[in-house]
C-alpha cells in the first residue's frame, strides 16, 4: 500500500506483483494472500476497464499514514526506488531476447534489452555445458529486469543490492 500511495497511478496485479517480489522482501504467496486481505478490506479499490486496475483507496492512505513513520526509512527508499525502476523499465517499451549458440568448443548465451531506439544492456558468456547454457537463458528471460539492476548495481559498486536477498 505504501508503494501504491506513493506511486500514485493505477496499476495492474502483475505489475504490482512484480513491485513488491523483487526485492525479496515478500514471496509471491504472501503477497497474493495479503493482496486478496487488502482487496476485501477496501484498503485497495479495483478499477474496471479495458484492463483491471488496483489504486489505493483513502481507507488505505489513511492506514499507510497511520504506520508509515515505524517503516525504516531505508526500505521504503529501497523499495520505492526499485518500483520506479521497473515503471521506468515497462514504459520505455523495452524487449528482451536471449539464445544460446554454438561455438568453438562450447557456447555462447547472448542476452540483450532494448527499446525502440537503442540497445540498453548486451551481454555474451562463453559457457562449455550446453544445458547450463539454456538454464542460465531461461533465468535470464524470466528475470531480465532484476538482472539488469544487478549489473548496474556491481557496475556502480552498490553491490548490497546482491546481498539483501
């Protein structure tokens, strides 16, 4: 709800998911049984449409506010910032691709993101075990974004990000 309140626009149930999972503070579980709780509670309201939209309800804000100050500071901030990088992320329209090829004596998984005007991450390992080849290729398509911001993570020497898991 905090990130809702915060984030202040409609979203999808995927999306939301996707938000809260990321960081590993809630599995998917929990939150779809504490999603349902909030639903039923009125503390989130369904917006009916061309696609289904979830929107904190003032019922909501008010219970946020009420325990906001007793969340640590540091994991709103966490979370908040992870949150806008995947809106950011969805927005821009990005794709991701991922194959495995052969080479001389082993493999290559070559995994890429990108937009409609450039190229945002492209990385290719060399790999001698075809099946772990497509296992890290399957990890990839499942997880590009969180393997994205891990890169930039280690790239900008923020590498707690790896470690809060």
């Amino acid at each position: 709800m905090y990130l809702l309140k915060n984030i202040k626009e409609p979203l999808e149930f995927s999306t939301i998911n996707d938000i809260v999972v990321q960081d590993g503070f809630v599995n998917y579980f929990d939150f779809a049984i504490c999603f349902a709780e909030l639903l039923e509670s009125n503390q989130i309201t369904e917006l009916k449409g061309d696609k289904t939209l979830y929107v904190i309800s003032p019922e909501g804000t008010e219970a946020v506010e009420s325990v906001e100050d007793k969340i640590f500071v540091s994991v709103k901030e966490k979370a908040l910032r992870s949150a806008l990088r995947l809106l950011a992320f969805n927005r821009s329209g990005s794709r991701t691709r991922s194959r495995v090829e052969k080479a001389e004596k082993g493999y290559k998984l070559i995994c890429s993101i990108e937009d409609s005007e450039k190229t945002l991450l492209h990385i290719e390992v060399f790999l001698t075990d075809a099946h772990y080849a497509e296992k890290l290729r399957v990890n990839y398509d499942e997880r590009a974004e969180i393997i994205y911001k891990g890169v930039l993570s280690l790239l900008s020497g923020e590498v707690n990000f790896l470690f809060d898991e």
